[in-house]
C-alpha cells in the first residue's frame, strides 16, 4: 500500500488499528496517573466497544493491526535485534532482560513489547520494589493516531510528551521502515540531532486539511518547538505550504488535542467546540505561510474557520453538544463529542453517547447508522449522501479519545475540494 494522505476526509484506502489487549488490564489506581488515565478501564467492555470499530473498518476499508505487522517484521532477525536495541536503549533496559527478550520468537517477543514484563522477583531490592514491570506495558496504544501522522506520501515520527507512549513512537517507526506491506519514507527529525525536551509533537494535533495546508495544535501534547520542527522539514520541500496554528486550553485533559475541539466531517463541513474554537478567549491562531523555502508570513487569525476560508476552505461549523447550551457542550466535548473519523465525504464515525452531537448531525442531513447494523448489513453507508455510524461508547471515552483518535489512517483518495 503506498502511503498517501492528502486530506483529514478522502474516502478511506487503509487504516492501522490496536485492538486493546491486556497491557490495558496492566495497570492499578496507582498507576492510572502515570499511564495517562484518570481510571482504570474495564477491558472487555473496552473490546466490546472496539471490535465495533474495526468491524465497521473491516466492511468499509482495508484494516492493519498493529501488533500483526510487529509480529511481522520482528521475524526478521537484524529487524528484531534493532527495534530491542532501540527499544532498551531508550528505556534503559539492563543487557540480561534485553538478552532474554532477543531469545523469543516474534510473536512472543510482539506481546512483550506492548503488554509489558513483569520484573522478576530475583533478589530483595526487587521484590521491595512496588513497580510491577521492568518494560511498562503500552496502555495507550490503541490510540494509534498519536505515534506517527502519515502526511502526503511520508510518515511523521512523533516525538511524544510523555515518556510512557514514546515506544509506540520507536515501534510505528520500524513498521513503516521494514514491512513490505507499505511503501513509505519515515521522517524522525529527533534521531538526527539531540534535541531538548520541550520539542513536542503529536498525531492527535496534526490534521491534514489538503496537500498543501494542515492545521496543528498547541497545548499539553505539542510545543511550540515541535512545530518549528514541522516546518523546517516542511520549508525545505521548496513548495508553498501553509500552517493553521491554534493554541489549546492547558486543562482539563479533554483538551489534550486539537482534534478534540475541531474535526473536519466533509468539504463544506466542520464539528466544532465553540468556546475554544469560535467564542472570543484568550486562545490564539496564527498562520505560518511558507514559500521558496522560507517561512514568508506568520499572522495571526481571527479564528480557523476564518483562516480556513481565506484558503478556499467555507466551512459551515457545526456544534458538539448543539448550539443552544454551553453547559452540554461541555460534557460532550469531555467525552470525545468533536472527536469524529471521516471515511469518506460526510461519512463519519462517532460516540452514540453524545447524543446531542448526534443530534446536531442530524438536523443537518446525516442519516444516523448504528455500528451494529453496518455490521451485520442491515444499513450500507454507501446508501446515505451523508452519514454518522454511532458506537457503543461508555468505557472507551473514558481513555480519553474518540474515533479518530483511535484511528490511523494510510491511504485516501482525493477530494474534490
């Protein structure tokens, strides 16, 4: 499959998927804060709502699981002992766990690298100590949307703000480098110098509007410098590109992306949270125009919309929790009520639970379809103009992410903008 993103909205060509696994059932109270979450979560309902998900992908698409294209190329020997040397390295990782781990097979090893290892209980310092696992396990993984952003025909490594989900980073990478299923080139700008800390960059910020302008969020997850490395990747293209910057609320955690408060739903439509995205605050967005391979403009906007439109984008938004009441928008856009994945023109997928979200498409002409039915073929989504499949969604809101965030797309056609 040749990697190709050109927009947040061409009718989908593939997607990789995480079906949750037990490094989600791998943590404590104690450790939810450390793993992102604000709770622990309940796996099989988690999965219950999930397989919803990829079962309405699976019908529409052509879906990659993440851990099968691990297991894939780990078969590969000097694969596998690069992903672990990078992988130990990272996470300074002693050479004995690291000589063990080399000695399993792929798909062994695959389920290690994601689930986590349990610390051997060998000597009194370890079974004092309270940490459970020498390798962590990967509990936010099934938020694939985060490590790598496919951009055009390239593959944007993230380097992620937290040091927990940097070896979905290290493990997206090699996938695109050594599986044959993808035709790509990875873009890691970390690996080429050090670089300090503050730069920050996450897939949940970046979205593709077109080829030639993408829209980026500045909050908890992407820095400033983040984006300046995005750019000067960007700048040396040599093409003009044009870069939608809009600063994020620094809490709560319902804002740790932009695809949290804006998702694009189809050419002449956006879901939005009003307060940040259109009420007057505080939060700023700038345009970057780059041109000959200079940054040429940095302005700053009224709103993205109002940016947007200034680059042939009209966009009529469209409101998470409706119009009419600040206090439902609120709740909804905690529980991923913006977070929406187009796959296709108009066709998106969402959360049944925000019902007022639902609602609002509705009144403007989204037929609503039930995951389950789209499933078992009662409803085609290529029967409907313009549709919102709904999932089951009580426990995987609680993740903090909705379909989008859960989703990462490879291949798209184009759009007739």
């Amino acid at each position: 499959m040749i990697v190709d993103i050109h927009s947040e909205i061409g009718t989908l060509d593939g997607v990789i998927l995480h079906s949750p696994g037990q490094e989600v059932e791998n943590m404590t109270p104690e450790h939810a804060e450390r793993a992102l979450y604000s709770d622990i979560l309940n796996l099989s309902v988690v999965q219950h709502e999930y397989a919803q998900l990829e079962g309405v992908l699976n019908k529409v698409t052509r879906t990659f699981q993440v851990r099968q294209l691990l297991e894939e190329i780990l078969q590969n020997e000097k694969v596998k002992q690069g992903v672990l040397g990078s992988i130990c390295e990272h996470e300074q990782i002693g050479k004995c766990l690291q000589e063990k781990l080399s000695e399993l097979d792929a798909t062994s090893l695959a389920a290690q690298l994601i689930e986590g290892v349990v610390m051997e209980q060998n000597s009194l310092t370890r079974f004092w100590n309270r940490q459970r696992y020498e390798l962590m396990p990967l509990h936010n993984f099934f938020f694939t949307r985060d490590a790598a952003v496919a951009i055009r025909d390239k593959v944007l490594i993230s380097r992620m703000a937290n040091k927990v989900r940097e070896r979905e980073s290290i493990i997206m990478e090699a996938i695109f480098d050594y599986h044959p299923g993808f035709l790509t080139t990875t873009v890691n700008p970390y690996r080429e110098v050090s670089l300090p800390p503050e730069i920050r960059i996450e897939g949940g910020d970046v979205l593709v509007a077109r080829g030639d302008v993408f829209l980026i969020g500045i909050g908890s997850r992407t820095s400033t410098q983040g984006v300046d490395v995005l750019l000067d990747r960007l700048r040396k293209v040599g093409q003009k590109r044009y870069v939608i910057v809009q600063e994020l609320p620094p809490t709560p955690e319902s804002f740790i992306h932009l695809d949290m408060v804006f998702t694009f739903l189809s050419q002449g439509e956006c879901m939005v949270y009003e307060p940040v995205i259109l009420k007057p605050n505080r939060m700023q967005t700038v345009m970057i125009t780059i041109d000959n391979g200079k940054v040429a403009s940095i302005k700053e906007q009224k709103d993205i919309l109002s940016a947007l439109k200034s680059l042939q984008f009209d966009l009529k938004p469209l409101f998470c929790g409706g119009p009419k009441d600040s206090w439902t928008q609120e709740r909804e856009q905690w529980h991923s009520g913006t977070n929406f994945f187009a796959i296709a023109p108009g066709k998106v997928i969402g959360y049944a639970r925000n019902r007022h979200t639902i609602d609002e498409l509705s009144r403007h002409g989204y037929d609503v379809l039930k995951a389950a039915d789209v499933i078992n073929g009662a409803v085609d989504p290529a029967a409907s103009e313009k549709c919102v499949i709904t999932l089951e969604g009580s426990e995987l809101p609680r993740g903090g992410g909705g379909a989008r965030c859960l989703t990462m797309p490879v291949a798209r056609k184009p759009v007739d903008w």
